[in-house]
C-alpha cells in the first residue's frame, strides 16, 4: 500500500486543499480520487500523486449549459 496525495484545484488555479489516502495501486487511487471530489463540491478538479509522480488528474466537466447556452431544455 502506498499513500496517495489528493491536491484539489479551483478553477482559478487554488490548491485549497490536500488529502491522503492509502491505496492499494494507481487505479485504486484514481478511483478514490472521484470520490474525494464529491466530498469538495467547491474544486474543479484533483490531481493525485504518488511521491513526486503525478498519477491521475481528474476534472469537473462543465455543464452542458455553460458548454452549449441556448441549447433548448
């Protein structure tokens, strides 16, 4: 087991804040990285380490709203 870093962007390029988790691999760390975003509502995105090594970046994609505006409901 290795732990995992959780750095959680903002869209204004923040690092508001970081976390640990202990994972297995690096898909068990990608997997744990959505589940940390929900809990950080607030981010657009998580990048997540393992030591210096950057694992995964996940990111919030924007909604069809802001995509598409007039896009008929």
């Amino acid at each position: 087991m290795n732990v995992y870093q959780f750095h959680f962007l903002t869209g204004d390029g923040g690092r508001p804040t970081l976390d640990f988790s202990e994972c297995g691999d690096d898909a068990e760390a990608a997997r744990a990285a959505f589940r940390h975003l929900r809990q950080h509502r607030s981010c657009s995105g998580v990048e997540v380490y393992d030591g210096q090594r950057l694992v995964v970046t996940v990111a919030v994609p924007p909604s069809a709203e802001d995509v598409l505006p007039d896009a008929p409901r």
